[in-house]
C-alpha cells in the first residue's frame, strides 16, 4: 500500500498530476506567496511550463523573435509579459479577482471573548471569510470546545463534519465542524489540525449525528475518533484499500490493480 | 386487524388455545410467545434490490416477531466519489456532475454549487437570474415532492397518485426542457447566474403550470387526506420529536412537521428569497402524516412563490461579471440552500488554481436517513416501508 501512495504521480497522465502538484501547497503558505503566484497565473491559463507559453506565440504570432529565450533567468522576465500579452483578454482580467480576493478578518464577539478567557493559547484563530465565521482551536481542547458551543453556546445543530488533506503540511489535516443555533441562527466553522494518526475524540456524545459524518471522515480520510459507537466504513466496501480523499490516494493505481486482480488483463488506462 | 387475520399463520389449535387461554393479547407483540415462528430473534435483510427502498438502500432489520428491534443501513452501493471527482476537474467542468446526486431535484443541487462558486468570488448572479434560477428551483421542488409523493403513496399501497403526480410532473419537466433542453439532469444554471434567456412564452408556460396545479394538488388530498387506509397507515407512524430532529440534524419537510418552523430560504435568504412572500408550514405531531400535510402545502406556497417571480421578472443581463476561466481566490467557504429534501450544503476550499481543492456536500438525504433507526423502533416490518417513504431519500445523494 505504502508503495502505491508513492507510485502513483508517475501513472497519471500530466494534466492530472500538474494542478494536484500545484495543489498541494498548503493555503496559508498559498496565501503568503500570493504576490508572485499571480504573475505566475497569468501565464498558467496555458500549462504552467515556461516552454508551453514560449511555445504558443511562436506558433500564432509574428516572427519568432524571442530568441533570447534560452538565455540567462534574468532575460526571462521580459520574455515572459510578452507571452500573456499576445493571448487573448482572458489572463489581464484574471489576476484582478486574485489579487482582490477576500481577507479573513478579526472576528470580534461575545462569544470569542468566552472562548478565549477559558482555553487562552488553544484558541488560534477567530476569523470571518466573506462574512463566514470559523475558529481553529487545538486538536487536544477541540472536544471540550464543542461541548461548551453545545450546552453554552447553544449550537444544537451539527450541520456537518469533514476533513481537507493537505499533505505537505506538519499536521496534514484540518477537521472542520460546522455548526449551527437555531437560537441565534447563527453558522460557525470550528476547525482543527490534526497530524496523520492522531484521533479525536469523538462527537457523538454531542451530537448524535455526528455518527454517520464522523464515519464517513473515517472512511475517506482514515481519520480515527475515539468514544464512537461505531467506527466502521460507511460509503466504502470494508475490505477497501485507502482511504480515497487523501490527496496521495492513486485513482489510476487502484484502477489498475482492480483490472488486474478481477479481470486478469491490463488495464487499458 | 382482527385476530383472525393475525393469527391466519397458525395451525387452528394453537390459535384456539391462545385465544381459549385469553392470556396474552395477540396485538401486545412484547409478549414473547413459545411458537417458533415468534420465540427467537430474527435478522432479515431487506434490499439493496426491493423496490420500496427509493434505489439501492441495504436495511438489516433485526425482529422480533413484526416488531423492529433495530436496524441498521448500509448504503454506498451507488457511491461514485463525487468527492474526488471534484478535485481533478475545474469550476466549470464540475457544475453538471452535482445533477447527479439527487437526480429528482438537480436543479437545486446546480443551485447549491454555483452559489457555492460564487461566493468564493464574492459575487451575485444578476437579479433577473435570481429570479428564473427560484422559479426554476421552484418548479423543481414541486417535482420532487411529486416524485416523493408518487413513490411513497405506491409503497403504501396506493396506486393512482403514482398516475396523477408523474402526470402532473409532465408538466414541469416540458418547462425544464424547453429552458434547456434536458429534462433530468438540466445542468441549468452556471457560476454567475444562467446561460440561457427565458425562451419565449416561459412566463406564460409558468402562469399555465400554476393554474392548473393548485386543483390537481387538491385531486392528491382527496384521494389520500381522508382516504382511511392512508390515514391508518401513516398517523402515528415514524414520529420524530423536535429536539431529536434538531439532535440527528435532520433539516427540510421532515423537521418542519415535527414543528420546528425553520426553512433557509427564510432564516437565511439566498437568491431573491426575500423579495417573496410564502409561508413555512409546519406540523405538530412529526409523524408520516404530518410530513405528508407540509410536503403537499409546501408545493403550494412554491406555486405562490413561482407566480410573484414570473410577475416580478425584471429586465437585465443573465450572467455576472466573471472571468471566462475560474480561478477563485484562496479561501474556503460554507454555503446550504433549502433543496426539497433539506439542507443542501457546499463546503469548498480553494487553493487559488483553476480546480476546486476540496469540494464537500453536506446532503440532506444523507443525514435524514440516519434518523431511520430512532423512527422504526418498536414499529412494525410494513411501517419500515412507510419511513423511508417519507424521509424522502435518494440514494444518488445519500451515496454521492
């Protein structure tokens, strides 16, 4: 198994590989390298690759005069304006909503003030998105907090439990909560980052629905909760391989493999 | 039920003692008997193939004679990674795959992920948009609760609503088409508001569906309102209190017939939703009945919904400003509309590239289904049916 998670980049054909290998940057680091990854974008509407864009001009337009193509880095940056700008409108009005996205802000309330005067440092973040609020709090408080947004904070209503990979990260997963107040209707996201094996306690003695959503965690992302009743596969056959929404789960390998176990004949992927 | 009936699986002896005896009551199914046929528990297995399980849903049904001591479902069978799928394509291309999921109401589940969209850009579709895309969700409520409403009286033992609501659906799907040309899986809507103008004669096509609606819902509640058998075999049946709704996250049709008065398209207005005037109506005893009553009124106050938007179309362009390739700022988003069957909800994160790094659906059927347990406990075998009838599943979405 440990073999097929790393197999797997060369099987895939290029364009699934590229993006996922862009993808993998985790979003803070994504964020902070905003800046350079917006020149950058305008010239990925084509394939990322320095030769692709070099290439297309050359077939479209005028003579090729970029000659100084293979020459030092530095006369890159000019050779690299003239790609974007012999392609259509498209990439000039790209960067605009990039570098315009939206900011997490401060969020400022009651009931953040609570939180933070009782976890203190477990509280890592109180922000809204697009007027969205979601609080990361540290895996090892993360049930307590919960609990409290339960039967303080009256969140009765679980919306929803998942999990996103990120694999490059130090704690390669966020779990998100999303919970929600009939009282006050009111959504809150409480996110937390765990590393590969941790487990969590589990919320179903919070919130009973959380059984089938935790297991569903489990069964995509292999995500263990301690305390469930229940903890099996839910969408996923039992004797499944992986855990299929991590990002180094191999599609095509496992595609392959089934091919070859079952029918006895290559796959013709 | 009589005795007679209930005891027809006995040999005549046995049938006499136990009644000659008087002891135990044949209906009080607690009392454990010492035949075989009711002494020791039993397992039975009921589906993925059987027709009153909406698709491919799998219930092991632990019983005690009728009575349903626990259950427990196993779904997946149809379960194609929509998940996954998402992450290897990009905004654009993902939009039509969201149809599939609960494939009665695709029109909602285009709704949810476009919203969903654009919200990452912090966008709004243009106001004419809104409009066509709630009379659109409208029509496509109305056709899943025609849907729920035709299966669900079939499963029961009722035929002819079956006839009358795919009859009636007709209708719509005509509408569906004519907009976009398909009929099921519409894919009507696009990040940033709608591809398509409204054809011509759209509006009239609307006004025509309304007025010949209202009397045929009517046609429905008389054929099952008062109808005894259907009154017998849902009053009572599968009740579900508010707070383990609330407990279970159970959302749409069904929490509101245990009275809990709470629709997102009122507590937290997407599209024009504001601009309407409807009511939410509720239940009071959050049986089969009672879900029965607010899905059938719920289809009337779409219809009122549908009349005011096609009144108050406004003029204007169909698409917001966006550019031609997607590439939505980093961030993530929670974004839920009230599809027909409940909390319809987006979580998608975006890296910043073309392709959306995660893409999570919250489906209500999903979390609906869950509350089957707690509402066939101490019910009977056929009443089983009856549930999940009305919780209104489709395993296209429980499955994803």
């Amino acid at each position: 198994m440990s073999e097929e998670t790393k197999e797997p980049n060369p099987v895939l054909p290029e364009s699934l590989t590229r993006p996922s290998t862009n993808r993998v940057a985790e979003p803070q680091s994504a964020a902070s390298s905003l800046t350079p990854s917006v020149e950058q974008g305008g010239a990925s509407a084509d394939p990322g690759q320095p030769g692709t864009p070099a290439a297309t001009p050359a077939t479209t337009t005028e003579k090729p005069a970029e000659t100084p193509k293979p020459s030092t880095p530095l006369s890159e940056a000019p050779a690299k304006p003239a790609a974007p700008a012999a392609k259509p409108a498209a990439p000039a009005a790209k960067p605009s909503p990039r570098t315009e996205g939206p900011k997490p802000l401060p969020w400022e309330s009651e009931l953040v003030v609570n939180l933070r005067s009782q976890y203190g440092s477990g509280i890592k973040e109180a922000s809204t998105y697009v007027g969205q609020k979601y609080v990361v709090v540290d895996s090892a408080i993360c049930y307590e907090v919960l609990r409290r947004m339960r039967e303080d904070e009256q969140f009765d209503y679980c919306v929803d439990i998942t999990a996103v990979h990120y694999p490059k990260r130090e704690q390669p997963f966020d779990v998100v909560y999303i919970l929600y107040s009939f009282h006050d209707n009111e959504r809150v996201r409480v996110k937390t980052l765990i590393t590969d094996g941790e487990r969590l306690r589990s919320a179903v003695s919070i919130w009973p629905t959380a059984n089938w959503l935790e297991r569903e965690v489990f069964d995509m992302f292999g995500i263990e909760f301690d305390g469930h009743p229940d903890l099996k596969r839910i969408l996923l056959p039992d004797g499944w391989k992986g855990h299929p929404l991590r990002k180094d789960y191999p599609i095509l390998q496992q595609d392959k493999d089934w091919v070859q176990i079952n029918l006895g004949i290559e796959s013709g992927q | 039920m009589n005795d007679s009936t209930r005891t027809a699986y006995l040999s005549p002896q046995t049938a006499q003692t136990r009644r000659g005896a008087g002891a135990p009551d044949l209906l009080d199914l607690d009392t454990k008997d010492q035949t075989f046929l009711d002494a020791t528990e039993l397992v039975l297995n009921m589906g993925p193939q059987h027709p009153s399980t909406h698709g491919v849903l799998r219930v092991i049904l632990k019983l005690d004679g009728e009575k349903v001591l626990g259950t427990e479902c196993v779904i997946g069978y149809l379960h194609r990674g929509v998940e996954k799928i998402a992450e290897n394509r990009t905004y654009t291309m993902f939009n039509p795959y969201v149809d599939r999921m609960d494939y009665v109401a695709a029109v909602s589940n285009g709704l949810g992920y476009c919203e969903a969209v654009e919200k990452l850009f912090a966008t709004e579709a243009p106001q004419r948009a809104q409009y066509i895309r709630v009379i659109l969700t409208e029509l496509c409520r109305i056709a899943s609760h025609q849907v729920w409403l035709g299966t669900h009286a079939l499963d029961i033992g009722a035929l002819t609503p079956l006839f009358y609501c795919f009859r009636d659906r007709e209708e719509i799907l005509k509408i569906f088409e004519k907009y976009c040309g398909a009929r099921l899986t519409t894919h009507a809507f696009r990040i940033g508001g709608c591809i398509y103008e409204a054809y011509d004669g759209f509006e009239q096509d609307c006004k025509n569906f309304c007025d010949a609606f209202l009397p045929k819902s009517d046609e429905y509640e008389e054929l099952l309102t008062t109808n005894r058998i259907w009154v017998g075999r849902t009053k009572g049946i599968g009740i579900l209190k508010p707070e383990d709704c609330i407990a279970l996250g159970v959302t749409g049709p069904v929490l509101r017939a245990s009275g809990v008065k709470w629709d997102l398209r009122k507590a937290q207005p997407y599209e024009s939703y504001k601009a309407f005037d409807f009511e939410i109506p509720t239940g009071v005893n959050g049986d089969t009945y009672d879900r029965y009553l607010v899905r059938i009124q719920e289809m009337r106050q779409s219809v009122r919904i549908i009349r005011q938007a096609v009144d108050g179309l406004p003029s204007g362009p169909i698409v917001a400003k966006i550019p031609k390739v997607l590439k939505p700022p980093v961030g993530e988003v929670y974004h839920s509309i009230e599809a027909p069957k409940g909390e319809l909800g987006y979580f998608i994160v975006s890296d910043g590239s073309t392709q959306p790094y995660r893409v999570r659906v919250r489906p209500p059927s999903f979390v609906n289904l869950q509350a089957l347990d707690k509402m066939v406990r101490g019910m009977l075998v056929a009443d089983v049916v009856a549930v999940i009838g009305t919780l209104d599943i489709v395993l296209g979405e429980v499955d994803r």
